[in-house]
C-alpha cells in the first residue's frame, strides 16, 4: 500500500468511528444538560402519560432514557451541523468576493465563525430543541424564582435549585 492509500484508509475509518460515536457521546452530553442546574434555570423532561411506567426511576423529570437522550442530542447534531455549513458558506463566500488570500483574513474569518456558532447559532438550536416535541416526551425549561433560592440545602450545602444559599447575617440564623 502506498502513503495515500493509508491516509485515505485511515480518514475513512476516523469517519466511520466519529459517525458510530455520535449516538453514545450526544446522549452523554444530553444526560448531562438535563442532569446540571445552571444559573437561574434547568432542563426537565416531560412525559406524556402514556410513555410512564408505574414507579421507574427514569421517569422522573430530571432524568432522561437513553433513546430519548439520543434522538435529543441528534436532533441537536443535525441542526447545528447544517446550520454551520449554510453559515460556513456565507463566510467563504465573502472571502472570494474580497478574494483576499491573507492569513489575517482567514483567522478573523474562523473567529467570527466561531463567535457565531456559540453565541447565535447554539441557543437558536437550543431553543428549537425546547419547542419541539418528540415522540412521548418533550424537554422543558425550569426557571428558578426568587424565593426558591431559600430552598434546603443538599449534602454538599448547596442549594437544591442549583443556585448558592443566601448569605447569613452575622449573628443571625
């Protein structure tokens, strides 16, 4: 085998590894999207009554089956990925048009790329992610109020809205 055999070979089979990982790493990640408390808010899933089994743990709100985690995490995939790809193709189609070959150019073109993935295009993929429902279940935003940061504290005395307990007054309880 020649050198561009194996590079082709190798490619492939990276590929063919990322596209067989996909499932298992999105459903990571979406497990853990459900399973974190953010700033002011968390992730629930909502169940219709008729995907419910009688006193499963995996039915509780702030966990997520792993067919459901999957099919979230893929609708994620695919929407950011053809998302980007339109974005990516605006971008590279300005740069032919200024049809600059500078090296600045191409690292404030990744930049911006970068700085629209995470800041526009992530949360509108987040947000379709949240209006969508799925078959049998749906993902829910959950805000926290004002008054549920008092809630009880957890075994590492944090609060169980996932937001710090208020500060005590000196010699007050």
């Amino acid at each position: 085998m020649d050198v561009t055999t194996v590079r082709v070979v190798c490619a492939v089979l990276a590929l063919a590894m990322m596209i067989l990982a996909l499932p298992f790493v999105m459903a990571w990640l979406v497990r853990m999207m459900i399973a974190k408390n953010f700033r002011g808010f968390h992730f629930e899933v909502a169940r219709c009554q008729a995907t419910q089994q009688s006193n499963h743990a995996l039915d509780l709100p702030r966990r997520i089956r792993y067919g459901e985690a999957v099919r979230v995490g893929w609708l994620f995939a695919w929407r950011s990925y053809a998302l980007s790809l339109l974005f990516a193709f605006i971008i590279y189609g300005i740069q032919l048009a200024v049809s600059a070959e500078s090296q600045l150019l191409s690292l404030v073109i990744f930049v911006v790329q970068a700085l629209m993935y995470l800041f526009l295009l992530s949360p509108w993929v987040v947000r379709m992610m949240v209006r969508k429902a799925f078959q049998g279940f749906r993902i829910r935003v959950v805000r926290y109020s004002s008054e549920s940061t008092t809630g009880a504290l957890n075994e590492r005395g944090r609060s169980n809205t996932g937001m710090h307990p208020p500060a005590q007054e000196p010699g007050g309880g």
